[in-house]
C-alpha cells in the first residue's frame, strides 16, 4: 500500500489494512452472494448534519457513523456513552468507573492521554458545544433517553470545528412525537446501581415537545465511589411559519455527591481491583456538579435555495473538587492548596447562511458561518485541611482568579457535485482563540501578581473528494489541517512549582488525511473501511503528574496512522450482525524528555523515537449479534477485545490486553396504547479482570481505573400513546 502523503503518513501495516478489507468484502458476498450489479437501497436514510451540509452518510465524504438514540435506552443502563458506541470503528470510549472523572474519549488516538475531562474532540449537545472555547469537554450531561441520535464525525473534516478537533461527538435530541406520548422506565442491577427516567413526546398545533429527566445512583464498583446524578433535557418547536422555525432548548445536570475512588497501581491492581488507594480515604476525595444551559435556535428560509440560522446559548457549571494532595505539600508557599471551587458561565453564538443552487448546471452547495464562544471561570483553592486531624474538609484559601476565554472563528464550507460520479468538498476555518487570567490573590513575595493573557490564531483548511464508483460503493479521499491549544487546566501549573499560569506553552498542530470506501448491499447490508494518518508537531504532553495536578510540555512530533472498518448487516429475517475494528499505530517521532516519580521538577527520563503514545490500544475489536424482531422474543451476544496499552510515555507500564463477553435478551409487549420492553443482560460473562482506563503518567504510579467482574442488571422501559 503505498503511503498517504509525503508528510510521514507512511504505514507499512498494509497487510493489516488487507486482511481488514477482505473480511468486510467476505461479509458482503455473504449477504448479497447472488447480485453481482445490486440496484441501490435506501439504506442509512438518516441525515446528518456534522458537516453542516445536511446528507446521508453514504454520501459524505469523510467518515461519519450514527447511533440511534434507541441504542443507548434499550436493554442497557443508559447513562454512559461508552454504552452505544462500541459498534463506531476509530472511536473509543472507556468507563473509569469513576463518576467523578469523564469518561475517557479518543478518536483515532486524539485525546487518548486525557487525565481530566475530555480533550482531543470536540462535543455537541444540539449543536450547543459541551466543549469549552480552550478544548475541555464533558458528557456528563448527555441525556440518552431523549436522544434522537449521536453523531460522530473522524478525520480531517473535524477541523471545521476548530480548536482541539481530533474529532467531533454531537448528541440530538428527538423533535416531538407526531402521538403524545408518555415513557420512561427503570434498571437496577450489581453494586447498588440503578436508573429510573421519565419523559414525554408530542405534538400540539405549531408546538411540538419533547422533554425527559433521568435519575441514576450506583454504590460502585470500588470502595468510596458511591455516585448519585439527576439530568433534564428538554427541546420545544415553534413551527411560526412555512419558512421559519424556533427551537428552544434546555439542559440541568446535578451531581452533588460523587466520591472519587482514584487509580490503583499494577500491583493494588492485581492484590484487588476493588480496593482503593488510601489517600482517598483519607482526604474523603470527591466531587460536586451543578450545570444548567438555555439555548435557542432560529431558521429562516427566505427562498428554497437559501436559509439562515441563528443559535444562542447561556449555562453555567459549578464544581467543587477535594483532591489527595498530602497536608505537608500545602504547606509550601505557592501552594494553590488540594480543594477547588469553580464558578463557570458560559454564553455563545453561532450564525449561519446555507444557499443551495447550481454551478456550470451542477449542484452545488455554500456554508458561510460566524461563531463566538465565551467562557468565564472563577477559580478558588483552598487546604483540604483545617488542622492535622481534620482532613478532607475546606480550609484557608489559597488561590482566587479569574479566567476568561473566548474564541471568535469564521468558516466558509462548499460542495460542489461536478460530474455525474463526483462530488468535490472544501472548506477553511479561521479561528482565534484569547485566554486571559486575572490573579486576585497577591498577598506577599511567595504569592505575586501572576495575571497575564495569551493569544491564539490558527487557520485550517480542509478539502475532500467523493468518486461514486457504482450505485453500492463509493470511495472518499480528505486531508485537512487542525490545532490544539492548551486549556484552562494545562496552563494552571508550571513545572517549577512557582504560581502563575504556565503561557509558555504552544498550540499543538497537525495534519490529517484519510482514504476510504463505503458499501451499501443487499437490503440490509452497509459497511465502510478507511485509512488514515495525522502528523502532530508540539504536541502537548504531560511533563509530571504528582499529588492529582499535571504540568505540561510541547514536544517535537508524534504520528497516528492506521485502519478502521465497520459491517452492519441482517444475515437473515431477525439476525443482525455488527462488527467494527480499528488499528492505530500512533508513536513518537522526535525524541524528547519527561518527569518520573512525585516532586520532579526537571524532566530527565527520556521518551525514544517509536514509543507508543500512552492510552492508545493497538486494536479494538467488537462484533453483536442479534436476534429479534420489534416485538416478542430478543437476545443478543457480544463481544469486545483491546489489545495491551501504553500507560507512560517511556513505555515502561503496560495495561494487559483483554477480551469481554457480554449477554441480554427480553421481551417486547405490544398493546393498543402501550408498548413494553423488558430484557435482562449480563456484562462480563467470563468474569475477567481488566482495566476499564488509565490516568496516564500518573506521578504516584496508580495508572490503572479496574474494570467491573461479571455484572448482571434487569429493567423495563414503556411508552404509553
């Protein structure tokens, strides 16, 4: 296979990318062994909207999947992410089993490094980012049960969406239901967890609604990690006229009480993965949310060929987080103390103006947009001490600033169908991003004024082309340009220990391209495969993780380049298979230096050349089978396999491999009014031990978050017309 490009994209996994193409043209014969010229299905008839140029999947030219939001309600707990997206090739998202920690994220290895909140990709709930101007995300307040679908863009068409876009995760919720409807449900299962949901769905004159809460709480898997979290999400239309349409749009997430459990090192791993590490104990670690948003959205289409668009938002997040930090280290003079409160506000816009029309007798299609977004953070540390024997508990300040960043982009979208078989894509983005921090807490030479402000610009193009080869495939080529600033929380603290932000550090920026096919066979048969590669230099790394704070460094250049395919088909009336795998080979290019072991302050260990980037699985395999139809009898067997990981930059910890199995079935009751879904699901079938996700290059060494044993849940869900 030859390489991707000259930039260093080359992969000599060829072999790899082989193997994986046969088995999803095996599969394809398999459902369509009699057609040699299929005529075209109306397959994937979903339209997404990712690249803000509404179009089916299969006829995008980058690589994009869709989750239904049935997937996360049914026959599942319904309250991670991690749950439905298993079956998303180049996607992975990990359960820490830890409610006080995001999930962990990464698409095609971007974001894999992450200890904090989610990095590397960008989150949208309704188009109303979940990812702040500076590139930190969250998830936490996706509400599945109002989900219409999850979107999930790869590749280079992700830098449209500017800072920190390794990738795009976006969550719709459902318009109203044409029937009003009432649904909701409940699931209770291993270790105290449990979930219960109401909603309703419908349809009144130029209104239609559709608005759900959820309740979750779980003892945990581990000792102290007891969770409990209530979420409300909630979208009404105002259908004002033929061409003109208002949406408004709420979310509230509350959190008051989840204990942090923390990492484990190999050998408490080992020992047992149910225990925890003593300074949570004894620090009481734990965490604190309360999020609430408001959002509008306005369309106008003055004509069939043009439309604007208007979305505004308001929220704003509070956090307070007691860390593990030693009372003796909060005893230096700069120390910002082991307590935190955050005060968030956050507001926005984006403005948007689409014309559809002809070029040279050819469809063509222009996006032009304008969008700002504003975070204002109020930052507070304190002692998580107020004597030797009261610990865990808030005490003299230690920090107070304000930090405000804002980002003001633009971005220009095309597509252009100019000829019968070719459809070509362009699009730029110019992106500015400030960051501004004002300290209100001087007090003597141990604590000075370490106000200051940054600013960032970056400007990232990308282009794509689609050849229609047959009715049933179509091949894709993209390559794009993409950044990644440093956020609130890299910035907070310097190597040195020494207050102030550390604006020393650089936007990391890479380049990215893909090469693909997508297949749509048979009836019931669609399936892609894609090559890819992303060349990062100054890419933002840890340079010393002690006491729960990370510091971080630029380094030369890292590479990510590899395969991912996906097969969705019906083997016969009832049977559904799913498989998805993905291959990331993703290394260290230029050498660099790093920190080992707590208290390090000048980085000494080396990292070589060839290193695997820590949080990185080399392959991660899911295939699901199922049987069943819309009512009566289901079951369904999956399976789930991740290769070693890489939990330090010197390589020197791995995570073991592993493999999970996993079994439900249940029952669908259909009445006049009433429709019932029961089931029943086991997770770990083969009780294995393995961990769930790393907190990479963790100073204290307690690298691994263990996975569940074998679990067992049950549950019901109802929608009553």
């Amino acid at each position: 296979m030859s390489d991707l490009s000259s930039n260093g994209f080359g992969w000599s996994g060829s072999r790899v990318a082989m193997q994986i193409a046969s088995v999803i043209a095996a599969g394809l014969c398999i459902t369509n062994a009699s057609a040699a010229e299929p005529a075209p299905q109306e397959l994937g008839t979903v339209t997404v909207t990712a690249t803000r140029i509404a179009e089916t999947p299969y006829n995008v030219p980058a690589s994009i999947s869709v989750v239904s939001g049935e997937t996360f309600s049914n026959d599942t707990l319904g309250v991670n992410l991690s749950e439905g997206v298993r079956a998303v090739p180049g996607l992975l998202a990990r359960n820490r089993q830890d409610y006080a920690q995001e999930e962990q994220v990464s698409i095609r290895g971007f974001g894999a490094n992450s200890t904090f909140g989610i990095l590397g990709v960008r989150l949208y709930v309704d188009d109303i980012p979940a990812t702040q101007p500076d590139g930190q995300g969250a998830v936490s307040n996706f509400n599945y049960a109002s989900a219409d679908r999850v979107e999930v863009l790869r590749g280079p068409f992700s830098t449209l969406y500017g800072n920190s876009a390794g990738g795009v995760i976006a969550i719709y919720t459902a318009d109203g239901a044409e029937v009003p409807t009432i649904s909701g449900g409940a699931t209770g299962g291993s270790y105290g967890t449990y979930r219960a949901d109401l909603g309703t769905s419908g349809t009144k004159g130029i209104t239609d609604y559709n608005l759900h809460f959820t309740h979750f709480y779980t003892d945990g898997y581990r000792q102290h990690a007891r969770a409990r979290r209530e979420s409300f999400n909630g979208k009404v239309n105002f259908q004002l006229s033929e061409r003109s349409r208002l949406s408004l749009l709420g979310n509230f997430l509350s959190a008051p009480l989840v204990q942090d459990p923390m990492g484990l090192t190999p050998a408490m791993f080992d020992a047992n993965p149910r225990q925890v590490a003593a300074p949570a104990n004894t620090y009481n670690t734990r965490k604190s949310t309360q999020q609430a948003q408001l959002g509008a959205v306005y369309e106008y289409k003055p004509s069939d060929a043009q439309s604007f668009r208007v979305l505004t938002y308001y929220g704003q997040r509070l956090i307070t987080q007691f860390l593990s930090i030693p009372r003796a280290n909060q005893l230096a003079a700069a120390s910002p103390g082991g307590a935190i409160n955050l005060n968030n506000i956050y507001s926005g816009g984006d403005a948007r103006w689409t014309y559809k029309s002809n070029f040279l007798e050819r469809p063509f299609n222009v996006v032009a947009g304008l969008t700002f977004d504003n975070f204002n953070q109020h930052r507070k540390g304190y002692n998580n001490f107020t004597s030797v024997t009261d610990l865990g508990v808030q005490g003299t300040l230690r920090r107070d600033e304000r930090n405000n960043v804002y980002n003001f982009d633009q971005y220009l979208e095309a597509n252009w169908a100019f000829a019968e078989q070719w459809l070509a894509f362009a699009g730029v983005r110019r992106s500015q991003v400030n960051f501004d921090s004002d300290d209100q807490y001087p007090v003597d030479v141990n604590h000075p004024d370490t106000s200051g402000s940054k600013h960032y610009v970056a400007t990232t193009p990308v282009a794509g082309l689609l050849y229609k080869v047959k009715p049933w495939m179509n091949l894709h080529a993209s390559y794009g340009a993409g950044f990644q600033t440093p956020t609130i929380d890299q910035l907070s603290y310097r190597l040195d220990g020494s207050a102030g932000l550390n604006f020393g550090l650089k936007p990391a920026r890479s380049n990215n391209g893909e090469v693909g096919a997508k297949f749509r066979l048979a009836t019931h048969t669609q399936a892609n495969v894609a090559v890819f590669g992303a060349i990062t230099r100054k890419e933002l790394v840890i340079a010393s993780n002690t006491f729960g704070r990370s510091t971080y460094q630029n380094v030369g250049s890292t590479r990510r380049r590899g395969v991912e395919a996906g097969l969705d088909t019906e083997l016969a009336t009832d049977w559904k298979l799913q498989l998805a795998y993905t291959y990331v080979d993703a290394t260290v290019r230029e050498a660099y230096l790093t920190c080992a072991g707590p208290g390090c302050t000048t980085p000494t260990v080396p990292v070589a050349v060839g290193n695997r980037l820590p949080g990185v699985p080399q392959s991660n395999a899911f295939v699901a089978l199922r049987w069943g139809g819309e009512t009566g009898w289901h079951a369904g067997l999956n399976g789930q396999y991740l290769s070693k990981i890489a939990a330090n930059d010197t390589n020197t910890v791995y995570a073991p491999s592993y493999g999970l199995l996993g079994l439900d079935t249940g029952y669908v009751f259909v009445l006049p009014r009433w429709r019932v879904r029961t089931f029943v699901r086991v997770d770990n079938l083969l009780d294995k031990s393995y961990v769930s996700a790393i907190s990479v290059n963790d100073g204290n060494g307690r690298f691994y978050y263990p996975g569940t044993d074998r679990t067992a849940m049950a549950g019901f869900s109802f929608e009553w017309k």
